[in-house]
C-alpha cells in the first residue's frame, strides 16, 4: 500500500529540502521556514486562501524566514569551525546583489544580516546605486567588483563619504591608476582590494569562469605592478583586502580547498611585503544541493556548509601558519546558498495531452488486417506474454505506417491502428511494473507513454536557467502525495515555442526525462518548482510577453500560525507592453479609430463597437497568464 514515506522518497524531498520542505500527513506539500515541526505551513491550504482572495495563479511564493535562516546558519558554521580550528579571526558574509536583485529579498538579508555584519557586493552602477540605499552593520562591508568606468569609480567613492566601510577591488590592471587618481582629486581614500587570478579552477558547469583564463582578476605580473603603483600614491595602508573566485556552484570541495590553498600563499606573500591585507574574500561558490544525491554532479555538491566552512578554516588557517603571518578576516560572496530555498512557483495545470488513449475502438469487419491483428494483441495480451505481444505491437506500427505511407489504408484507418498500439503499450507497461521489468525496452516504453501536462506558466520568465543552462530544479505535486502516481509526463509552459518544456527532473541516481505524476481529474492539480531564490528572478525572460508572476511572502508566528505578510502582483498586459516600449495609451487610441471606423463603415453595431472596446481596455489590466 502506498504511504506518504513512499512519495517523501520518490521524490527526493527530504533529500534536497535541507529541513525546509517535505510532504505532511494530508499528502500535502509543508514548507517549514524555520526548521521546526511545529511551526510548518500546508502550501495547499495557502494556495486555497489565495484563490479565495481572487489570486490568480501562477504564483510565486516567498518564505522570507527562510533567508534568516541560511544567514544563521553559514555564520554558524564558520563560527564552529573558527573554534574547533583555533583560527584567530572571525568571519564576515556579504550577498552578492546579482544573485538576486528584488528589493523585498534585499531587504529581509540586509535585516537578519545586521546581526552578523553581512555586507553586499555589487557589480554595477545601478547595483551600487541600490545598494547605497541599505543601512547596513557598523562593520559590515560594500564590496564594489566589476569593470569600472570613471562613473561607476566616482560613485563609489562618494559612497566611501557616507558609509563605514565601502572597498574598491581592482578587477582589472587598468582600473589601478584611474582609482588613485580619482582617490586622489576627491580627496578620497577608500578601502582597496585586488582580484587575483588562480590557476586553481571549480567544477560544474562554472568551472570555466575560474582559472587563468577567467575574465576577472590581475595574473601574477599585473598584482606586482599594482602594488608598485599604490607605493607612487602612498597608498598601501588602503589595501586591505586579497579577493578572489573560482566559479559558482562548486560540486567539489576538494576545488574549494585547493583554491584557498593557492590563494593563501599569495595572501602571505603579499603580507611578507609589509602590506597589511586584512580581508580574504574567498568570493561565491558554495554550492546548494538541488537534486539531493550529495555527489559532484552539476546539480549537487559533495559537502555541507558545514565542511565547507571547515576546509575553508583548515586550508588557510594552515597556510598562514607555516608561513608565519596573522590569520585575516575571511569573507565569502555565498549568495546562492543564502538564497535559493526562499521561493517556489505554484502552476496550476491546464490539462495534458495524451492523444486520446482512451477511446474504445470497435471493428466494423471491413478493416485491413494490420488492424485487425493490433485489435486481437490488445485482446490476448496478459502478464505472461507481454514481452512478445509489445515487440509484435512495434512491427505493426511500422507496418501501419508503410501502409500509410503506399496509400493502401484511409485516415481512419491510421487513427483506429495508433489507438490500438498505443493501448497495447498502456498494458505493457503495467504489467512491466507489476512484474518489476526495469529494462530498456520498458524505461523508453513508460517516455513512449508520458503525458505532456500543460503548466500556466513560462519557462523563459520563471525558470530561466532551465532552459538556457538545462539547471535543475525540484518538481513535485502540490497535494495528493498520499495517492500512488500513475502517469508519467513532462511539464509544457504556455509559450508557444517548443523549449518551453521542462523535461529534465532530479533524481538520486540520474537525470530523470519524466516525472511520476497523478491523473487529472475534475479538480484543479497543481505542482510547485521549488528552489528558485537565486539568479530566477532577474534573469527572467519575456518571450510571448509573459510577464512576472504574482508573488505571496508568508511566514509563521512562535505559534505556528501563517500569516501572508505581503502580496505583489505580477506583471499585466500594458506593463509587459510597457518593456518593449509600446506606448498603451496610443495603442487604446489607434484601436479606437479603427473600431470608430468599424462601425461607419456598418460592419459592426453601436453595441458591438462599446463592447469591442471595453473588452480591449479590460485586457490592458489583465494578468498575462492564462486565467483558469
């Protein structure tokens, strides 16, 4: 008999969540923002309260405790580390704002991160501009990386006049005199750090962003001729802080410790120079566990953060020992970590395509005999034969098709052959999994089978690493895990474009191409893409102008009541019409001439021409998705 342990397995759920996701006794999928049994969330009856307020779907929920939580729980690992290893230092975070820009997300980290002094690290002008409007904690670091024009330097040595402690980190040579110079003008002197380029590479499908072909940091030759510059400006007391990253999401730890390794050693050179470096910015990497399996595959990593944190300790604590020189302050860019369990979008299913399976096929006696045969192996197939009679259904296939193909049988003839085949295979395929047949044959049998279950969402707009670098995601039911699921299929979004399609799902062994999934029924099915809280949000596409989606933020009181603490609504129509710089009123006016038009020229009514228009100015404020 199958139980909710059964479903919590098939689907990984316990193995990905990290303590926050699991399904509870109603078969329901339960978000735990902080980790406690007491204090867990049914999703279904969130979802049921927001369809009660008129929400529509889909949407994107925020659990914004969650963020606490990843905060709590990084700073911890490096504060047992630090201990256990006797380092003489302490360690300092700082999100990356690329990672995840939505200022609802910037300003719940910025809040629980004040506790720990968790700085942000910014790229851009705009990011910068952002990030200036955030009260940070007294020791808590701006971190200003990327390539800088004189704009983008000047802004950010205005922001050294206001805030505490705002670095500068050189990631090109180039950007060296320009800085002191400007430094110099202003009357300026920020913090200053330097991005070295290592030979040291991560793994996973960044690892190419490491190494000495990255497109980030100073080589070896360009560092000494840095240092020598900020001797002419009488600036070496400025350069506090050695940086560096290998790639995001590392799968192996063995990369990160290798990199910190190298790394230290420069750090101690530099420090046998007489220059007081005070920060090791180690950069982002830390990689999350996505599928659960806990191996070096691109969708997991092979440690906790607790490992991490301990080989990060270790590493240099070790280095700057023999080497004879103080242990810094570590610092790590670890947005993805912090980040990626907050959000899950919740798609309603539109229904699924299946070809029509179920349509009882009679013979009227005049058939060929192709169909004929096909009826009778539906007929006779049982536990015993199935094996034979489904090959035998694959050589009739082909033959219908030959057939077909010669002229020699009618479209309905074709239609009555594929129902029959195919309900063939339906048999087959139970009686493989009755009898625990894992073959081959079968596993292409059950992607034969699947079912294309129709999302109402997009996967350019809410998945968007999906579909550029195939990252996975979690995927399961909403409800319902207390039923056996008995159909395979994959996902297709609403976009009319063929990579709209989620067709790749997490798995502890392998990348599954179909997901165990229930039958429709009359009631509304939904499913939840779990984990998007890092890179989704932004990097999201418009295509076919669907635009982002609505979004609830919930949490939990002390006594394990939910609470929506904010909705955001998505993206209409005029505003997606908006981006693409159409200007709404000016479409509302050249349609209302041609409706005006319309009815001169008598094609339609007085009412027709009132209607047409107020359902054009309707569908101006509509939501983009589909309405179900």
């Amino acid at each position: 008999m199958w139980k909710i342990e059964d479903a919590i397995d098939l689907y990984g759920i316990e193995r990905w969540g990290n303590g926050y996701f699991t399904f509870n006794k109603n078969g329901d999928l339960s978000v735990s923002p902080t980790r406690k049994d007491a204090q867990a969330i049914d999703i279904k009856n969130v979802v049921d309260s927001l369809t009660a307020k008129k929400i529509k779907f889909p949407v994107l929920f925020r659990f914004p405790q969650i963020l606490e939580g990843q905060i709590k729980e990084l700073n911890g690992a490096f504060s047992n580390s630090i201990a256990e290893y006797k380092y003489n230092n302490i360690y300092q975070g700082a999100f990356p704002m690329k990672v995840n820009q939505r200022r609802e997300v910037m300003e719940e980290i910025v809040k629980s991160g004040k506790k720990y002094n968790l700085g942000l690290e910014v790229g851009t002008k705009a990011e910068l501009l952002a990030a200036m409007s955030f009260e940070l904690g007294h020791e808590a670091l701006l971190i200003c990386n990327g390539f800088k024009d004189d704009e983008y330097l000047k802004l950010a040595l205005n922001a050294v006049k206001l805030k505490n402690k705002v670095v500068i980190v050189i990631d090109e040579y180039s950007e060296t005199r320009r800085l002191l110079e400007l430094s110099k003008t202003m009357g300026v002197k920020p913090l200053i750090g330097i991005r070295v380029k290592l030979y040291s590479k991560g793994s996973g499908k960044w690892a190419e962003s490491g190494g000495e072909s990255s497109k980030f940091g100073l080589t070896t030759t360009e560092m000494l001729d840095c240092i020598k510059t900020f001797a002419e400006y009488d600036m070496f007391e400025q350069l506090q802080m050695l940086h560096f990253h290998i790639g995001s999401q590392i799968t192996e730890i063995r990369r990160i410790q290798k990199a910190v390794k190298e790394a230290a050693r420069v750090y101690a050179k530099i420090r046998n120079m007489h220059i007081n470096i005070k920060y090791f910015n180690i950069g982002g990497g830390l990689g999350v566990d996505y599928d659960g399996s806990k191996t070096s595959s691109d969708a997991s990593a092979n440690y906790t953060i607790q490992e991490y944190a301990n080989n990060v300790v270790y590493s240099l604590k070790d280095v700057c020992d023999e080497e004879d020189v103080p242990h810094p302050i570590i610092l790590s860019e670890s947005g993805r970590a912090l980040s990626a369990y907050h959000s899950l979008l919740v798609i309603n299913i539109k229904g699924d395509k299946n070809g029509n399976r179920n349509k009882v096929i009679e013979l009227q006696g005049d058939e060929p005999h192709i169909i004929t045969e096909l009826y009778d192996g539906l007929k006779e197939i049982n536990i015993k034969n199935y094996i034979e009679y489904y090959h035998d259904a694959l050589q009739h296939r082909e033959e219908l098709l030959s057939l077909f193909n010669l002229g020699e049988i009618e479209l309905e003839d074709k239609s009555k052959g594929e129902i029959l085949f195919m309900q063939i295979c339906e048999k087959a395929a139970a009686f493989a999994r009755e009898t625990g047949n894992k073959s081959d044959d079968f596993d292409d049998l059950n992607k034969l089978l699947s079912k294309k279950y129709i999302g109402n969402f997009s996967t350019f707009q809410s998945i968007p690493d999906f579909w550029a670098i195939k990252q996975l995601f979690p995927v399961v039911p909403l409800s319902r895990a207390n039923e056996k699921p008995t159909q395979y299929g994959t996902i297709v979004d609403i976009t009319c474009d063929s990579d709209g399609e989620i067709d790749k799902f997490v798995d502890l062994k392998d990348v599954k191409e179909i997901l165990e999934l229930h039958e429709l029924n009359n009631g509304s099915y939904y499913l939840a893409i779990l984990m998007l809280g890092a890179y989704q949000d932004t990097i999201g596409d418009y295509h076919n102008l669907f635009g982002a989606a609505n979004e609830a933020h919930i949490i939990v009181d002390d006594s394990g009541q939910w609470h929506i603490k904010q909705i955001v609504n998505g993206d209409r129509n005029c505003d997606v019409l908006g981006y693409v710089k159409y200007n709404t009123s000016t479409l509302l006016s050249v349609f209302q001439s041609e409706v005006v038009q319309a009815q001169r020229d008598n094609k339609i009514s007085r009412q027709d021409a009132e209607d047409i228009l107020n359902n054009y100015k309707d569908s101006m404020n509509q939501y983009t998705y589909m309405n179900l």
